[in-house]
C-alpha cells in the first residue's frame, strides 16, 4: 500500500500534477507531435446483413469499410494451428442471420472492437465455449 502511494506520488510529481497522456488506442503519447491519431467516434449498435461480411480470421471480419475484432476472444493467429478451424467456424456463426455489432473500442490496430450477437448470441462467447481462444487469451 505505501508503495502504491509512493509510486502515485512519482507520477504526479512527474507529471506535474497531470494524469499521464498516453493515448491508450495507439499507445503513443499524446504530448509528441504528431503522435496522435484523432480520435474516431464510436458508432451506435447495428445491424448488418452475413452476406455482407467477410472473415479474415476466428476473431476478426469485415463489414463494408469496417474492420470488427470481437470482444473477449483471442484466437490462434492465421497460420497457427487451429487457426483455419476458428475461422472457418466463425463464419459458419455469422450466416446464422443477421449480425447485431455493438462497438466498445478501438484498438490499437484502428479496429472497432466489438460486442457480436447472432441470433442473441454473442459470438465470442460461442467459439470460447467451444474451445477456440487462445489459453490465456482474452
């Protein structure tokens, strides 16, 4: 506990009494010039048809101009195994109807991460359950 007090008190002496600006989408800090991207308002809660996503991955698709990392799930990277098995079932997820995507964040990537829903389903809770993230994954 002092310790923790001790540390706090560094911080804001360093900091001149400031919180620290770290830019937690980009992770640069927001006091360089230049490095800091603006800040791109989320959007509401939609809808939008499975005909129109494409998969690039177990945990990530694309829908028009958007790019969807879903929340709460990390799974094998492309080429890794099972990978191939996290995607393919993904997207057998996604033609089950219409997909409901409710935007939390951006990530560092510039991806909305997002909460998905099927059906009333959300998605990552899905492919968790049915043994597709990572050990330690999110």
């Amino acid at each position: 506990m002092n310790t923790t007090i001790r540390a706090l008190a560094l911080v804001l002496l360093v900091c001149g009494g400031a919180a620290p600006t770290a830019d937690v989408r980009t992770g640069l800090d927001a006091g360089r010039a230049g490095g800091r991207r603006p800040a791109r308002p989320l959007g509401p809660p939609h809808t939008v048809a499975a005909s129109t996503i494409r998969v690039h991955d177990g945990d990530t698709f694309y829908t028009g101009a958007e790019t969807i990392r879903l929340r709460g799930i990390d799974t094998p990277e492309l080429g890794r195994p099972g990978a191939r098995a996290a995607a393919i079932r993904l997207t057998e997820l996604l033609r089950e109807g219409p997909v409901t995507i409710v935007p939390r964040a951006e990530d560092v990537y510039g991806r909305t991460v997002a909460d998905v829903y099927v059906g009333g389903r959300n998605v990552a809770d899905v492919l968790r359950r049915e043994g597709f993230g990572k050990l330690g994954g999110r």
